[in-house]
C-alpha cells in the first residue's frame, strides 16, 4: 500500500505521554503554581504530542483503516476551517474582538476532533468485526 508513511506504533505512547504531560503542567502552572512560564512552549508539546498520536500506525493496519482515517481527516479538517471562520467572523463583527486569537490552539482541536473521529469510526469497524464473526459461528 503506497500511502503516507505513518510512524511506527510506539509513537502513539510518545505523543499520549508529551500531550498528557504538557497538559498536566498548563493546568497545574496556570492555577496552582505562581510561576510566570511561557505557555507557547508548552502548547507546541501538546501539538506535537497530539500530532504523533494522530500519525502514527495502528497495530493493525489494512484497507479498511486508511479510508475510517481519511474520513476522519476530511470531517477535522472541515470542523478546523469552520472554527477559523467562526473566529474571524466574531472578530469582524463583534465589537470586541479578540486580541490575538491562538491559531495553535485551532490546530489542537483539529487533531484532539481527528482523534476521536478516528478512534469512533475504529471502535465502530471493530465491533463491527467482532459481530460478523459471531454470525459466522453460527452459521456453521
């Protein structure tokens, strides 16, 4: 299958584990700690951790993954291009606009939307699966 190279599966734990972490310390930086940290920085790990989670292979790849991954791809990527237009369109008219609205913060939904489109339509495939086998033993 010559599609898109996708990391191997370990890379999933490696991107739930950054993304997890980052997360962990925004929340516990921004209300229990005093600290002044940039959240820029910790905002691209969770980028970065939620990007390998969504590149990376499943333990079993086929046919039937590729295209629940790329319906999932196609429903976040619409769901992302529709949050930018709501935001410019509340920029535009409302009469106050948001100061700097975090395009890095639309990305993170977009991949955070991916996933679970992703892992819905997978869970839905399996149990699928497991159903057609179950009628298959029946009809022995």
């Amino acid at each position: 299958m010559n599609s898109y190279p996708f990391y191997p599966n370990f890379f999933k734990k490696l991107g739930v584990f950054i993304s997890s972490t980052s997360f962990v310390s925004v929340v516990t930086l921004n209300y229990f700690a005093e600290i002044n940290v940039p959240f820029q920085i910790l905002n691209f790990f969770i980028c970065l951790g939620l990007f390998l989670t969504a590149t990376s292979k499943e333990k079993e790849e086929n046919k039937k993954t590729h295209e629940k991954r790329y319906t999932a791809l196609k429903l976040s990527f619409i769901f992302s291009f529709s949050l930018l237009i709501a935001l410019e369109l509340y920029n535009l008219f409302s009469s106050s606009p948001l100061k700097n609205p975090s395009f890095i913060l639309v990305a993170m939904i977009g991949l955070i939307f991916y996933l679970i489109i992703f892992n819905f339509l997978l869970i839905q495939l399996k149990n699928f699966l497991n159903l057609s086998n179950l009628f298959s033993l029946f009809k022995k």
